[in-house]
C-alpha cells in the first residue's frame, strides 16, 4: 500500500494539473491513479483523429491561473503537450487502477480498489470527469437495436449510411460535421435552435447546412427495431428510420460514488466550497466532476485554486 500526502483520483487534464502544481510548490509525495490504459483516456477514447482541442468556452477568452495552459490545437497536440508535462515534472501514475472506494482511519484517507487497499493519503484530489459516464435518455433503448445506438464518436468513421446524432452540444455539432458530406446525416436537439455551442462550431454548421438535416424543438419518445435498422419516433407523431444513432447528451456526476464515501451531495452536485473542498475535510473535487463547466482551462485552474488552498491550510503536507 503506498503512503503518500497526496493521491490523485484520475490522469486527466484536471488531475494531471493538480500533480504539476503540486510538485511545483513542494509536495514531492504525490501518487496519480487512473482506471484507463493511459493518460486524458476519455479525449484518447471520444476524440476522433484531428478534432480541435478549444482552449475557451462559449465565447469567453479562457486565462491560465496556474502552469498548466495551451492554445487551440488538435487532439494529437494536446496530447503531446500533457505528456510532457508528466515527463517534464516526473508524475508517478498507475493505470488500469479504478478507485471505487475511499474511507477515513484516524487522520489519513484510505484508498481502495475492489477489496484491495491501494493507498493511503493525508489529501485527497478526485479529478474523474464526468465523460466516463455519459448521460443516457429517459426511454429504454431495445435489446435489438444496442448494436446501432453508440454513446461515444466512432473508431471509424461510418460511409454511406444514414446517421442520427442526438444532443445540442459541442460535441454533437462536431460529430454531426465530422460525418457531413460521407453520410446523409441528421442533428435532432430538443431546444428550438443551438445555445451550448461554440461561435466556431456554429460556423461549420452553417457550412454544412446543406448537407446536415436539422429536427430542432424535437424530443425523442421511443426507439423499435426496424428491419436491420432502428426507427425512431417522436414525441410529435414523426417517425423516421436510421442505420445508426449517435447520443451526445454530455456526462453525469458519478453520483454513488461520491456518496457512498459521504461526500454532500445538493441538487446532484457535489456540495464543495470556492476551493473545491468537500464537506470531507481534506477532500478536493477539481475539473467538470466539481462544477460542469466543460472547459479544459477550467479544469487546469480548478486544480491550481485547490492545490494552493492545500498548501495554505495544510501546511505539514510538504513534509509527510
């Protein structure tokens, strides 16, 4: 069981920010552990090759509060940037170690993985993000249509097909344009027109206006299996049939588990102070597990705010 003053819950970009401001100011006793085979697992796994990385959000010009900072680039340079950053600051990370339980013995944290004990720490940071667990609709998606329904972007871009991408979102717009032009494609969004999207993810919107069909103000009631393919029916009447479907609905907090450790939670949020501390005292939530700002830069300065905060009111941190 390792023994550390400062254990990260996720190799993301929110967790690997908090492990550079730690060993930046003096906390050298630190361990990372991630539940993926590698680094920023979820931008590896949901990011198709070439998709931007937005350094700002809805429109407003993000600043670095701390080290950790970037410009808009591709998912392949980004990438590259944070593995420098864990060579350049030495980062100790285990992977394929999914923390699912953390309980408190005298003045330390125990962190457990299954039954196993893997660690034990003085702080506590949990930097999961929220995108390991994408939100799923109201309605039950048929056992005989699984197979069509996807909430990730795909491997491998589909050809020829004819694809429904669900969700008002970044994602959904980019994913929608990614297959614009090699699908005949469909965008369907409750809300009456876009407003969580970007200005340059509205542009290539309009670009592609001729070759995406847009179902705006639209809600989805029921999926039914349709020969080799899926039918979807709307809550107006209209029924319209798809060889694959694409939900971009965003991420939930896991709730459950921050529960089951006796983390407050409010409204399905997490109660934790301007620092990110929970009601645990000790316990820091850092990047969209914390707020759902949905922003790298938020993440990176989330982790700052919270390891700062650590220093000033836990000092012997440096020294454990």
């Amino acid at each position: 069981m390792k023994k550390v003053s400062v254990a990260i819950i996720g190799a993301g970009p929110a967790g690997i920010a908090a492990g550079i401001e730690c060993k930046a100011l003096g906390i050298e006793n630190i361990f990372l552990f991630e539940k993926g085979t590698n680094f920023c697992s979820t931008i590896r796994r949901l990011y198709p090759s070439g998709k931007r990385v937005d350094r700002d959000y809805k429109g407003i010009i993000a600043t670095s509060e701390g080290i950790c900072s970037f410009h808009t680039e591709t998912k392949e340079d980004f990438l590259k940037r944070m593995g420098n950053y864990i060579d350049k600051y030495c980062l100790p990370i285990d992977y394929e170690i999914e923390i699912n339980g953390i309980e408190r013995r005298e003045d330390l944290y125990i962190l457990k993985a299954g039954t196993f004990q893997v660690a034990e720490a003085y702080v506590v940071i949990i930097a999961t993000g929220v995108f390991d667990r994408p939100k799923r609709p109201s309605y039950p998606i048929p056992e005989a249509v699984k197979d069509k329904v996807f909430f990730e972007l795909p491997k491998e871009i589909p050809k020829d097909e004819k694809i429904l991408v669900v969700g008002g979102g970044n994602t959904a717009a980019e994913l929608a344009c990614l297959l614009a032009g090699k699908c005949e494609v469909y965008i369907s969004y409750r809300r009456p027109q876009f407003f969580r999207i970007n200005e340059e993810n509205l542009k290539e919107l309009e670009k592609r206006k001729d070759d995406i069909k847009f179902f705006l103000g639209t809600e989805i009631k029921a999926l039914e299996a349709f020969k080799e393919n899926v039918k979807v029916i709307f809550h107006d009447g209209h029924q319209e049939v798809f060889s694959k479907i694409f939900y971009c609905l965003g991420g939930s907090t896991p709730k459950n588990f921050l529960q089951k450790m006796g983390i407050e939670i409010l409204d399905n949020k997490p109660v934790i102070d301007e620092f990110g501390e929970s009601n645990l005292e000790r316990i820091f939530l850092i990047g969209d597990i914390a707020t759902k700002k949905g922003s790298i830069m938020h993440a990176f300065n989330s982790a700052h705010r919270a390891v700062k905060r650590i220093i000033d009111k836990y000092p012997k941190v440096k020294s454990l």
